[in-house]
C-alpha cells in the first residue's frame, strides 16, 4: 500500500502538519500517519529501529541521522525557522520582554516559569538564565515539563508564564503569546525534513517532502507561528 506515509516529526510542526495534512490528503490521496513528539525523543526512538518513512527534525537532529545512514543526504530539505517566546494565561496582562533586561525582571517577577527538560527550547532556556546569572532563583520555583506542551501549566494554573517555540505555545487554547524572546538573544531552530533510507513507502514519501518544501503550505507555516 502505497497510499500510506509514516511520518515522525517535531513537536514545533505539530500545528501546521495537521492542517497541512489534510490538505495533502485530500489532493493527493495519501494518508498521512503522524507521530509528534520532542527530537530528542524522536532521535531515541529511530536509533532503537522504529520505522517510519519520512522524519521532521530539528536541522542537528537531522544531520546526525544523514550522518548515521538512516536519512537519505539528498533528500534533506529546511522547512521552517521558529523561535522561542512566552505566553501568559488569556486575559493576563502582557509583561515587558522587548530588551534583555526587561525579560529578566519579567521572569524574576513571575511565581513560576514553565520550561520544558527535553525541547530545544528548554535546553536554550537553561541556558540563558545560566547566562543572565538568574538560573538559581528561576530554577527555584520553575515548573519543569517532561515532555508536551508547557502552555498547558498556564491553564492548570501551575506557572505565570511558560517558554517554548512559538509554534508550540500556539497549539495550547486559553493562553495569549505574549513575543519572541529578544531576537538577539536567540538562534532560531530550524526543522528539517528528509526521507529515511529504508523506507518502505519511498515514492509516496518523496512527493509529500516535495510538498512540504513548497511555497503552497508558507501561509499555514505562518500560521502556526513558524517562519519559512
């Protein structure tokens, strides 16, 4: 059955893959079997041998497995940049976090921040305050989120504010954006798709990458908070 494409991807594209999808779908009459979950993970699991035919990693994650043999090098293809931001619970007020020294009062300020241990966002976020000399103090009274989406700890009502890819926050309801952390002080990630080796629906796979890497799904990317 040809009709069929497994694809791991990123939690990051979760939003607009399922727009993209159906779309994809519908036009082309190949379902499209989903899994998302963070590129750690997902890294963990392709190199414990799960199949799939296609992968949406960060641009790292997806080097390291062209590098291992287990995606097809020609077959790589950047999708979208997405940087990390905050949100507030809807109807909370919009903290100031245009400047450096603005996000750090905001963070310092707020009763708990909710970052995640696994995500390229949770990693870059430890980082930064390891970086501002505030890492004890937030790490203190943070809410550290396994895996999933650390708006939802926003609507639980366990943190004030909550740090992830933009394009992630955006998939939680009852909760506002309030902006990217300053641009400066970020590089944004950039998720990559490409084809894996032994992939048993190979053909059907190349035309959804092609898809994918096209002009058509910029204004669902946009959507979802990603930049092409």
């Amino acid at each position: 059955m040809d009709n069929v494409v497994r694809m791991l991807s990123t939690l990051g594209l979760m939003g607009a893959m399922r727009s993209l999808s159906s779309t994809y779908e519908r036009a082309a009459g190949i379902h499209v079997d989903a899994d998302f979950a963070p590129t750690v993970a997902l890294l963990k699991r392709l190199r414990e041998g799960e199949a799939a035919d296609l992968v949406i990693l960060t641009r790292e994650g997806l080097d390291e497995m062209v590098g291992e043999g287990r995606v097809v090098r020609d077959s790589a293809a950047d999708l979208a940049r997405s940087y990390v931001g905050l949100a507030v619970k809807a109807g909370h007020a919009h903290p100031d976090i245009e400047s450096e020294a603005a996000l750090r009062k905001t963070v310092l300020a707020a009763r708990s921040v909710a970052y995640s241990r696994l995500g390229a966002s949770g990693i870059y976020f430890a980082q930064l305050i390891e970086r501002m000399g505030i890492a004890a103090e937030i790490n203190a009274k943070a809410t550290i989120v396994q895996q999933g989406f650390t708006a939802e700890r926003l609507v639980s009502g366990e943190a004030d504010l909550a740090v992830q890819q933009i394009s992630e926050l955006k998939q939680v309801d009852g909760i506002e954006v309030i902006g990217p952390i300053p641009l400066e002080l970020q590089t944004p990630a950039v998720f990559s798709a490409g084809r894996m080796a032994n992939a048993k629906h190979a053909d059907a796979a190349d035309r959804l990458l092609r898809y994918l890497a096209s002009p058509e799904v910029v204004p669902a990317l946009r959507q979802s908070g990603l930049e092409p």
